[in-house]
C-alpha cells in the first residue's frame, strides 16, 4: 500500500511540474505575441493567408 502511495504521489508531482512548465512557457510565448502584435499591427495585411510548404 505505501509503495502504491508513493508512486502515485510521485507521478503526480511529476504531472504537476510538466503542468506548470507549459503554463509558464506559454504564458511567455503569449506575452511575447502581444509585444510583437502592438509593435507591427499597423504593418499586418490582414487580407494574406499563410500556407504551409
């Protein structure tokens, strides 16, 4: 029963960690597509699409 407690409390640490690394990351990524949206919105073409290659 106590080694079945500790797995599942490590496991979900670990979930709890890769949870908040993604949140922090795409809190960055956000915060940075702001900046560069109110830094060039006048430049957008907002009639062009992007396509992949």
């Amino acid at each position: 029963f106590f080694i079945e407690f500790k797995e599942k409390s490590r496991l979900f640490k670990t979930t709890t960690q890769i949870s908040h690394e993604l949140k922090e990351s795409s809190t960055i990524i956000k915060g940075y597509s702001q900046i560069l949206f109110e830094d060039f919105k006048d430049k957008l073409d907002w009639g062009s699409s992007f396509e992949s290659n």
